[in-house]
C-alpha cells in the first residue's frame, strides 16, 4: 500500500527561465552524471543560502523499510 506524503513534508514546485545554451549544458551534464534536475537545483540554492549565511534545515519525507 502506498503511504501518503504528509502536506507539511512536501515540496514546493516553481518554474524558472534559462538561457537555452545553458539548459543545453546543464542537461548533458545532469544526463551524463545520473542526476535528478531538482535535485540539482535544490542543492545549488542550499549552498548559496548557506554561503550567504542562511540556516537551511534541510527536511525530507523518508518511507519505513519493510522488514521481511
């Protein structure tokens, strides 16, 4: 049975614009490394909020192993 994401846990979807060469790059990238694109992001905008001196409490939603 599926378990339901509590709404406090869950994510926030936004849309940004990039340059098109740009999205070129950062897809090959992403492609070639087996990374999720908002994974990505999300930890690029972590680091700088951390450098600009921002706690970033980082949470996540994480399912119970089943013990077989």
């Amino acid at each position: 049975m599926r378990h339901k994401i509590p709404d406090e846990m869950k994510k926030d979807k936004f849309t940004i614009t990039i340059d098109e060469k740009l999205n070129d790059i950062v897809n090959e990238y992403l492609e070639s490394n087996d990374i999720k694109r908002s994974n990505y992001i999300e930890k690029l905008i972590r680091e700088d909020m951390k450098k600009k001196g921002k706690n970033i409490d980082k949470k996540f939603y994480t399912k119970k192993k089943k013990v077989a």
